[in-house]
C-alpha cells in the first residue's frame, strides 16, 4: 500500500473525527462534569499536574500511595505538556478525543491490512471497514460518555500493539529488534488501564494456537515480556515493595459488587451488536420505533460476517469468531448467556476483582468483531461500486448515532440520562486559585462541599450534572473528600466534618478537625452540592454562616466561590512540646528536609499526613536513595499513628540539628528508573548496531 | 476397540445413554443449574461430536435462529427473542469450536 493511499485514509478518518465532535469544537468550553471525566479546566491546575505525576506519594486525602498509577504518568504528561503552550482544559479534552478515534481507527485498518495481508491481497477496503468500525464503535462512543481518559486511550492503543507484535512474528524480519522495542513500549502504554494490560495478555496467550511457528512465538512473547518488566522496572519495584500498604489502601474500594454485575451490564442482544454498556446509551441514541429496524439490520450484517468467516475456513478468523463468543459471556456479567457461573467466578478468582465493573470485557468483543470484520470482507470482490456502496450503507446504518456531533448529550439530557457537558470555569474560580497558588507555604485546602464527584448546578458557565470534579481529583493543594478517596486514614474525622457543615443544628466547631487536617483555605462552592453523600440537604449559606460564626477570615467572594483563610491551622510538620522549633523545607511529596531547634529532651514530631509505616526519618547525612535504602532509619521503634491519621515520631535528641523524613518507595522508584532507563538505552544502542549493519550489508550488495 | 467405536450403532447407543444420564442428572436434585437449554444445547455438542457434524451446519442453524430473534424483537416479543438468541449463541459457539477444531485438524495433516 502507498504512502499516498494511507494519507487518504488517515485523512478520511480525521475528517470523520472532527464531524463526530462538531458540536464540541464549535463551543470554547472543556469536556466533562459526567461520571470519571477529570480534563481540568485551568491552566494553574494542568500545569501543576505533570509535577506530582512521578511520585509513589501523593498529596491527596491527607495523602496516599500511589504507584499503581505510575504508568499513566507518560499519559498524563503527554496531554498536559499542551498547557506550557497556553492551551487549556477545552483543547486537551477535545484533542484526547479526537486522537483516540484516530489511533483507534488508523491503527486498527494498518492491523487488518497485515493480518489479512498474509492471507490474500485484493483490496485496503476490508481494512477501512474494519478500522472505521473500531473507531467510531458503539464501545467507544459509550466511554466517551463514560469519561475514563485512561480507558479509552488504552483502547485506541491495543491495534498498534498487535500491529507492530504481528511484524515481530513475521518470517525473515530484518528489524527485529526495532519491532520488539516498539511492540514492548505499546505494550507499556497499554499499562495505563489495568484491564486493558490483562485482556491483551490472555489474547496474547490464546492466539499461540493460531500460530504456524509456536517455538518462534513463544520465544517473541518471552522477549516481550522480559523488556517490558525491565521497561516498568521503575514502577514495577516500588509496587512489589509497597504491595501491602498499597491493596490495604486501594482495597478498601475494590470488592465487587453484585447488583452491579447483575444489573449494570448489556443484555445478550446488546452485546451481539457490540452497542452495550454499564447504561443503554446506545440504543437510547436510536428512536425507539426504529430500534427493532435497526437492530434486524444489524443481525442481517453480524450474520453475514459470521457466515464469512466460517465458510472461509481460515483458523485466524475462526479463532477470532470464538474470543468474540466467548467475550460475551463475561461482558453481559450476571446475564445470559452464563450469568450465574459468571458471578461463581466473581466469588471465586482473585482476578476478577480487577474488573468490578463488567462493562470492560466489551473491549474483546469490540476488538474481536473489528477483526472478524476485516476477514468476512477480504473475499468481496469491492471492485464493484454497488457492494461498496452496501458495506458503507451498512457501517452508517449501524454507527450513525456515533455522528450526532455531540455524543448524543442533547437526547440523553433529555431523556434523563447521563451526558457529557462543556463546561468553563467561571472567573471567580480562576481568581481564587490564582490566590491559593501563590502562596507556596505547605498547607492543605478544603472544598465545601466535601465532594470529589458532585452534582453540578446550573449556571451560566455549566449544565446540570454529575460527576467527577477535576478541581478536586487534581487539586493544587492537598485536599479532603468524603466521596471518591480510596485512603481510610482520618476517614472518620472528615465524615464528620461534613456532618457538622451539614447539620444546620450541630453546634459543634470545624475549627479543631480543620485545623488539625493543616487546612489553610477554605473555597466554599455555590454551584455544586454533594452527590454520593449522607448530607442530602446542603445550603452554602448555613455553611458560610458557621464559617462565619467560627471566626475564618473571609478573603474573597467572586460569583460561586467564596474564600476563607483558617489562620490557626497547625502546620506540616510541627511538635507539640513548648520551646521545640520545627521549621521544615518540602522537597518533593516524598522528602522534607526537617530543621530541629531548641528541643525538649524528648519531643514528639508530627507529621500531618496519612499515616504509613513506609516514612522514614534519617540523618542529614544519609541523603541519597542508595544510602537511605541500605540503612537504618532512625526512631522507627516510636514511629505510630497519632491524631487519628497522621505519623507521630517519639525523639530523645539534644542540640539543633537537621534530620531527613523520606518516604522509602519513592527510593526504589529511583531505583528501578535507572534500571528502566539503562534497558531503554541498551535497546537503543543493538538497535543502532543492527541497522548500520544492515544497511553496510544493502550498501555492499548495491556495489556488488 | 477404537473400531468398535466407529460402528454407527455404537455411536447411537453411546449417544442415547449419555443423553439419559444427562436428562435424569438434569432432573435430580444434584443439577448444580444446568437449564433446559443448556441440556438441549449439550445433545447437540454430542451428536456433533459423536457422527462428525460439520460445524457449518451448527453456524448455519445459530445465524437462522440468531435472525429469527431479531424478527421476533421487531415482532416485541422480547422473552422469546432473548430465549431463541440463547440458542442461536449456544449453535455458533458448538459450531465455531468444532469449525476450528477441524481445521487445525487439516492443518495439522498438511
């Protein structure tokens, strides 16, 4: 295939891209306000962000670890580098979408064009068909809504993976070692969702039965797997290390839930048109008069493709047609076809637990019809313009609703469902932040109400909604909720804060918890309320009427924010014995520099962070990650949890000196990142190696 | 003995036995939840198995039945849709797993 031809049909699929979103570009405002949709809006906050993303701590619900989430980090940076340019929430929200159609679509048509490549060659048409299938699927419209950026560009990454693995399995492959870096990085990529990596993994396994050379495959797979583990060696070691601390804190988020699996899942005749998920979005794009039209349609193409593929007698297409039935066993959970046994499973395998929400299997059906529908249509003859014209009719006829240019939020908001909005922050917002962002002492904020995933009010600036605050999730400071956290640490004290906000009549004082939690700010919000909250009755003006009460210095008010200032809130790290001075230098989320002076001959030191047995105090001498890892921290015998959530040491120590408080993951992250980069550069050296040889040998050849 | 169970006759008794023993197990209080359908669709998987049907006749009947439910949603019969679509699920997945077994089969003759 031409260079020619491919930029045709990346530009086909552009231009579809930008017609799907249309309604979206033409309006100035950023993606989201609905279910896990957290693009920021601000430019203080997406410039913030890539400075907190390579840590295994983070300050976030009085702090937790966090390196399961590592590998989205080259994600994260990736999308949020567009704000150095001054492009804020709007562009980066849109650009995620629109990138992830197109790596979607593009790289699905360069995979069938190499699977079906290997069989017979007539036409690019069954490889447009199939990618214009996978990008504008039913799936992928449905995570749009859904808001998971991590989710559904782990999806548009899963076809250039197996593109590039496919040519590292081919015969005679004079640039092995490039295909097995580049199959090993998309690999990683794919890391940024959790079940991405492990349905990718197992389809990696089955396919070993489609194989003509298995020694050759599982010789690939083994490479593949050892150059990954060295590649995320960085994150990998932190994870091993802090393993328990880390599923004690996530874990208390992760048990399954059985209405869920029961309930929120496509029914069987969904999940045959690939148009299911946790909600019936897709069919709720489509009249409901038509719907029964549409879906007889739809079964009259499935059935032509199943019957293609196993009239074909191809074992690859076969093999195909079977991971896309057996995917829809678990993508309809506790349904049909198998709901019961389903749910066994659920009860019984551990790794199951990774895939609370059922609605992520649908990733195999997708994938799977994507690739059936390349090898049901490799045989049609497309030369002739009228079966061109049927196929096209048909993947209009099945995806139109993919084309209502604004992910059909108009007709789920009118239909009471949930929807995607553009929203803009307003300029008392901005203001606000621009406050807490200059003031670079340590110190925590609190939003009121405490909701990380609140519903939204109508304003001028958003609709009505609900869903994740990205002002919450990425926080320019250290914040409190009561909804979407997973640590426990001090989880009872902000349950009560909220209560006694809440509660009109509860004459109790915030001051001591607020002050306690080292809350400097406080940004009370008039334009959201709590959503999966026990306060269902909140008014921000008896709010504002205890802050006022209580005595916070009230600095700003701008349209639907108002700010507090707490001037008595206790400090990072601080000890409660007179005539002890604690000042103290944060170096990062996982390093303070601690300045002793004056103390007491025995003096306990604070430190108002989640309590975890990983933070260290060490000498001031002891300063670099290899020495701290190798030796003995000191005071670890006295280290416990004080206040309710926060680290307390006990320190029998005369003079001033300068002490080091580490958290030890962090260390093995530097660690294995010398280990992931020393791989990385090592590949790149064999790589360069076996290129310059290869082409002194085309050069000598040329010669000869 | 492999010729004794080459003998059609063989064939159809071993077939009506095990079909006995499932029914009864089917009806006894030790089903662990083994539906009527999964009972009819387990018949069909043994006599595929048993007289070699080719796994095209299997597919064929699953895309018939697979319409068939589409029609009868357009007709808004729901339940029956979604029961004719278990079959129609229960005869591609018959038919897809002896399809590709044969040809690997083929495959491995070549």
């Amino acid at each position: 295939m031409t260079h020619f031809k491919k930029k045709i049909i990346f530009g086909i699929y552009l231009f579809l891209s930008l017609v799907s979103i249309r309604y979206f570009i033409l309006n100035p405002g950023t993606l989201g306000h609905n279910w896990d949709w957290f693009v920021p809006s601000s430019l203080i906050y997406l410039q913030n962000l890539p400075s907190t993303l390579f840590y295994t701590w983070r300050n976030f619900s009085l702090g937790e670890p966090i390196s399961l989430w590592l590998p989205s980090a080259p994600f994260f940076l990736f999308f949020t580098g567009f704000s150095f340019l001054g492009f804020g929430g709007g562009f980066i929200s849109k650009l995620l979408v629109i990138s992830s159609i197109l790596l979607s679509s593009f790289g699905m048509f360069l995979l069938i064009n190499k699977l079906v490549n290997k069989q017979e060659k007539k036409s690019d048409f069954p490889a447009f068909l199939a990618g214009l299938f996978y990008g504008f699927s039913p799936f992928l419209l449905c995570e749009f809504i859904g808001g998971a950026a991590t989710q559904f560009f782990a999806y548009s990454l899963i076809p250039w993976f197996f593109y590039f693995f496919s040519i590292l399995n081919e015969k005679n492959n004079n640039h092995y070692r490039f295909y097995l870096l580049a199959s090993a990085v998309f690999f990683s990529f794919l890391t940024i969702s959790l079940q991405v990596i492990i349905l990718c993994s197992f389809l990696l396994f089955a396919s070993l039965v489609i194989q003509e050379d298995k020694t050759k495959y599982l010789k690939n797979l083994f490479f593949l797997f050892i150059l990954y583990c060295l590649l995320n060696f960085y994150w990998i070691l932190p994870t091993i290390v802090e393993f328990q601390n880390i599923f004690q804190t996530v874990g208390a988020g992760s048990a399954f839930s059985d209405f869920t699996i029961r309930n929120l899942v496509p029914s069987l005749d969904q999940a045959w048109a690939n148009i299911g998920y946790t909600r019936p979005f897709y069919p709720a794009l489509i009249s409901n008069n038509l719907y029964p039209f549409w879906l007889f349609i739809v079964y009259l193409g499935l059935s032509f493709i199943f019957w293609k593929v196993i009239a074909g007698k191809r074992k690859e297409a076969v093999f195909w047609l079977f991971i896309f039935l057996f995917s829809l066993i678990f993508s309809t959970g506790g349904k049909d076809p198998l709901g019961n046994q389903v749910l066994w499973l659920y009860e019984h395998l551990f790794l199951m637990s990774f895939f609370r929400s059922p609605q992520h299997f649908i990733l195999l059906s997708v994938f799977s019809m994507a690739i059936l529908i390349g090898h049901a249509t490799v045989g049609v003859d497309f030369k002739n313009y009228i079966k061109r014209i049927l196929f096209i009719a048909f993947f209009v006829i099945w995806l139109y609703p993919f084309f209502s240019g604004d992910f059909g939020s108009s007709i789920l908001h009118s239909k009471k469902m949930e929807y995607i909005d553009s929203y803009k922050l307003s300029p008392g917002y901005e203001k606000a932040f621009e406050i807490i962002h200059q003031d670079e002492g340590d110190h925590k904020m609190l939003f009121l109400p405490l909701s990380g995933s609140p519903k939204f009010l109508k304003t001028e600036y958003q609709n009505e909604n609900q869903g994740g605050d990205p002002l919450i999730e990425y926080s320019i400071k250290d914040t409190v909720v009561t909804d979407i956290s997973y640590a426990s640490q001090g989880k009872d004290l902000v349950l009560e804060l909220e209560r006694i906000f809440c509660d009109k009549k509860n004459q109790e004082k915030t001051s001591d918890i607020v002050s306690g939690f080292n809350v400097k700010y406080l940004l009370l919000r008039k334009d959201v309320i709590p959503h999966f909250s026990e306060c269902q009755t909140w008014n921000w003006q008896d709010a504002y009427l205890k802050l006022k009460v209580e005595g916070y210095a009230e600095i700003f008010s701008q349209d639907y924010v108002i700010l507090f200032e707490n001037n008595k809130y206790l400090p990072h790290l601080y000890s409660p014995q007179k005539n002890t001075t604690i000042s103290f230098t944060k170096i990062n989320p996982t390093r303070y520099e601690v300045q002793v002076d004056n103390p007491a001959d025995s003096f306990d030191l604070i430190f108002l962070e989640s309590y975890n047995s990983s933070w260290k105090i060490f000498p001031e001498k002891i300063n670099d990650f290899a020495g701290q890892l190798f030796s003995k921290p000191l005071y670890a015998n006295s280290h416990r949890k004080i206040n309710g959530f926060a680290n307390g040491w006990k320190i029998n120590k005369n003079g001033s000196y300068r002490l080091l408080l580490v958290y030890i993951p962090q260390n093995y992250l530097y660690l294995g990142s010398v280990v992931s980069a020393l791989a990385l550069l090592f590949m790149f050296l064999l790589i360069i190696n076996k290129e310059l040889k290869f082409a002194k040998e085309k050069h000598d050849e040329y010669n000869l | 003995m492999l010729k004794l169970f080459k003998s059609l006759k063989v064939k159809i008794a071993l077939f009506f036995f095990l079909a006995i023993f499932l029914f009864l197990w089917r009806y006894s209080e030790f089903n662990p939840g083994f539906s009527g359908k999964g009972l009819i669709l387990t018949y069909w998987l043994l006599a595929s198995l048993l007289f070699a049907i080719d796994g095209k006749i299997s597919v064929l009947i699953g895309i018939l039945l697979f319409l068939s439910s589409s029609v009868m949603l357009l007709l808004k019969h729901e339940g029956l849709a979604l029961r004719v679509s278990l079959y129609s699920y229960g005869f591609l997945f018959i038919g897809a797993i002896i399809q590709f077994i044969s040809l690997l089969k083929e495959k491995e003759k070549k």
